[in-house]
C-alpha cells in the first residue's frame, strides 16, 4: 500500500534515525524534494531548541526574507538570526548564521566559516537543499564546495555538517554519498 | 581529471495536477517549485481545477492553501464545493487550508501590505500547493497598483517551495489575462467552443510550460461531480 509521506511522517523517520547519526560529524539527509524546506528548517532548529549550539545555515535558492519568516514562525522563541556579510569586522552572535545564494557554493562555505565565531562556538553547518545546486553549478564547482565543508570541518570551524538533498541529482547525491559518513533516508 | 559537466542535468521534479489526463499532456505533472496560470471565462471549472488540485495534494501527504480574492465566507464555497465527489472533507480545514482575501483587499490597496499578509499565512502553513482563486479580481479592487502587486506575488511565491495554481477571468477582448501570463511558468487555457453538431464544449489547451514538452492545441474537457477530466488527444 502505497504510505503518504507528511511532514510528520517525515519528522518522526528522522527522530528515529537520530541515535543512529549520534556521534556522526558528516550526514547526509535525503527526503521527498516537496518537504525539504520542511526537513532543513526542522534540523536548523533542532540545536537550538535543546540548547545544543549555535548552527551555520547555508540555504540554496531562498531569499533572507523567507528564511526569516520561517525560522521566526516555527524556531520556538523566534531565534537571533544573522544573514551573511562575511565582511563584518566582529564575529555576529546570532543562534542562526544565514547565507542564502544560488552560486559558487564555495565562497558561500567561506562566508559562513567567517561568521562562525571562533571554534568554541562549537557550531554545526546546515546545507539545503544540497541538490537543486545542481540547478545553478558545475560538477566541479559542486565537489570543490564539499571539499570546502571537509577544510572546515578539519579546521573545526565547524563540528558537524548535515546535507539535506532530495535524490533528483544522482550527481550530487553520489557526491553527498561518498563525502558522508552516515545517510538518513526520509524518502521512501 | 576535472568534471564540467552539468550536475543539474536531471528533470525537474513534478508533482500530479489531480486532473485526470492532464499529467499526461505534460511529461508527467506540474514542474515543483513552479506558477501555473489557469484562464477562463465564467463557468469553465477554474475553481473546480484548483481545488481537485489541491486534493490530489492532500492525498499525497502535501500541505495546501486555498486564497480566495471573492468576499465570500467559507461555509458559502464549501456548500458548493461539498456537491463535488473529489471532495474528501477530512482534509479540509487541515490539509487544505481556506483564506478568504477579499475582506482584506477591500480595505487596503498597497501591494506590499496585501502580499505581507498573504506570505504570513504561507509561512505558518508551509504549503505544497497555493491556489488564488481568481487573482484577475485582484485589479478591480487595487486599481492601479495591479502591476506592482502582480510582479511582487511573481517574485515571492518563486520564492516558496510550491506550485502555485492562480485562476484568472478571461475578459470578451482578451484570449487571456496577459499581465498573469507574463509572471507564471505555465498557461492553461480553458474554453468554449462549439461541435459541429451546434453543442456547446468545453476546451483546455497549454499554452505555454516552461522546461515541459507539453500537448499542443485544444483538448476537450468536462466538468462534472467527479471534477475536471481531460480527454487527451480528441479535439
């Protein structure tokens, strides 16, 4: 019989995979394209909700006022959020460091590191939806933007990344599957 | 070695329109995220569309907002919508949510404030599937700030993950409400015409779809209890 996947049915999946990826510092989150906005905000929300860290956001292809709304909406207490101006002289100390954009995901990953203040921060990154950058960038911009997230995870500008991708992209999400060290799978 | 090749080479992905034998017109469904423009004068089953629509969502675990610019009250559109067998109204008020506009629009005209308030609703829905029903309304009671208010929707609603169907009036000088068309991805024309026999039938046509290879010319189409169903392919 064929199972309505809702956000709720979704959101349950993960909770359940969640002491599987304990302890992962690279995962990867595959779910239906329409409930990916869903998913990601549920996973950027997730550390602030437990008090667990401040979270790095790397939204493809949402405009800042979107994702404001969103996280000023469903994040309970409506968390500080800083969109990305990596030119700040002073490290922001928002819950949520935010940079949205379609190209050149690399620069975006530096972006983000430079609004992370300092490895103490002990902040975690957010990449979604990691497929439809397939829509804005070559292969190769695409890898060399994982291998970004591989220096900075080396650096500890961040400890943790989770990329939310839907599985349109075999590219991409081969890609995803080589870089992660565990995969959870909300899309079947 | 180096891989220029293009990652996002892949189709888009595409959801069902809930219209029996329109997927099939066009490789499979509605593009996800994408604006839909559906076009017809009075009686041809542009809100039967978009609820079947937005039903089909339901069913598929999708989330749906329904916008209707008519000064209506719920229980009125839903007295007629009931008659309908593709109607399941468990879903409604849940999985279907209803916003009536036209109060709203009654009272304030500045574009910004309407699609303010429009988006507010969006994000506490977080819908798949955004029906407006019928936006052409929208110009006789804004008056001059229609085309600003039409190039805002435009760019706010690509900004929502969703496929946004808005319904539009086809005025007697006009094939189509051409200042809607400029701003969607995809056209659905719907029409009278008459059989050779002197009877009155009913036609969609697809004008236009973005990133589709769609069916071209008129299709005939029926509207009745069971919702909208085209007849692919019988002109």
């Amino acid at each position: 019989m064929h199972r309505v996947l809702t956000i709720q049915n979704v959101v349950l999946k993960l909770r359940q995979a969640l002491p599987q990826i304990q302890g992962a510092r690279k995962v990867l989150v595959t779910a239906p394209p329409q409930l990916i906005n869903h998913v990601s905000l549920y996973i950027v929300c997730a550390p602030i909700h437990t008090g667990a860290g401040k979270v790095l956001f790397l939204s493809v292809d949402r405009p800042n006022q979107s994702i404001a709304r969103l996280l000023d909406r469903h994040c309970n207490g409506g968390p500080q959020v800083l969109f990305g101006n990596p030119e700040m002289d002073s490290p922001p100390t928002g819950d949520v460091s935010c940079v949205t954009g379609l190209f050149a995901p690399k620069l975006m990953v530096d972006a983000l590191g430079q609004l992370s203040d300092g490895p103490e921060a002990r902040s975690s990154m957010v990449v979604g939806n990691l497929s439809a950058l397939g829509f804005y960038n070559s292969n190769d911009r695409v890898k060399e933007f994982l291998h970004r997230i591989d220096d900075k995870l080396r650096e500890q500008v961040i400890t943790r990344v989770v990329l939310v991708s839907d599985k349109t992209s075999g590219y991409i999400l081969s890609l995803a599957r080589d870089f992660a060290e565990k995969e959870v799978d909300l899309s079947g | 070695m180096t891989d220029k090749g293009n990652a996002g080479a892949n189709d888009f992905v595409r959801i069902k329109s809930g219209i029996p034998g329109l997927d099939q017109m066009m490789e499979g469904g509605f593009p996800f995220p994408s604006t839909i423009l559906v076009a017809g004068s009075a009686g041809t089953g542009k809100t039967t569309f978009g609820l079947q629509f937005l039903m089909q969502g339901a069913r598929d675990g999708e989330q749906g907002l329904y916008f209707t610019t008519l000064s209506e009250p719920t229980q009125w559109m839903m007295r007629f919508a009931s008659r309908l067998e593709f109607i399941n109204k468990d879903f409604l008020g849940k999985e279907v949510k209803y916003v009536e506009l036209g109060n709203y629009l009654r009272d304030e005209k500045d574009p910004r404030k309407i699609i303010d308030f429009m988006e507010e609703h969006i994000t506490e829905v977080m819908p798949q599937r955004i029906v407006i029903d019928p936006i052409t309304v929208v110009e006789e009671l804004i008056g001059g700030n229609y085309r600003t208010f039409l190039y805002e929707l435009a760019t706010r609603l690509k900004n929502w993950q969703a496929v946004s169907v808005l319904t539009g009036e086809v005025l007697p000088d006009q094939p189509y409400p051409v200042q809607v068309s400029y701003i969607t991805d995809t056209v659905i024309l719907l029409s009278y015409g008459l059989s050779p026999e002197g009877g009155r039938r009913k036609y969609l046509e697809i004008l236009k779809m973005r990133g589709t290879g769609h069916a071209t010319g008129r299709h005939l189409f029926d509207v009745s209890r069971n919702g909208v169903s085209v007849q692919a392919g019988l002109r």
